[in-house]
C-alpha cells in the first residue's frame, strides 16, 4: 500500500498509519487509480468512495477484511 501512495502521489517516502491520501496531494483521478490498482493487486473490490474516507491504516484494514472474507460463487 505505502508503495502504491509513493508512486501515485510522487513521494518519496514519509507516510504514516495516519496519513490522508488527499492532504499528500491526491485528487480524485489518483484515488480511482488507487482503488484499481488495490482491487488488481491484492484480488479485492474496492471503491473509490471507499478508499476516500480512510486514511491509509484503515484502508490497509478494509483491504485486509476483504481478504479474509469468502467470495460468493
């Protein structure tokens, strides 16, 4: 996740379990690209929307919960 935010926000490093994607600079187009590239990697579905209320702890949570729970078949 710390590596996802790095490259789309162009940083080089320095993010917290606090850290708030749109005070380090995001916008909405990144956050859609974020949720994308989370539902890729991590096999999970995201939302935008979802990703927008959570600083980067609780959308490493969220991600997490959705990996533990089975899919519907």
């Amino acid at each position: 996740m710390v590596g996802a935010w790095c490259e789309l926000l162009r940083l080089p490093g320095g993010l917290t379990d606090h850290s708030d994607f749109f005070a380090r600079g995001g916008d909405s187009l990144l956050i859609t690209r974020l949720a994308r590239r989370i539902s890729r990697e991590f096999e999970v579905e995201v939302t935008a929307p979802e990703l927008s209320r959570r600083n980067l702890g609780d959308q490493v949570t969220l991600i997490r919960s959705r990996r533990t729970t089975p899919r519907a078949a």
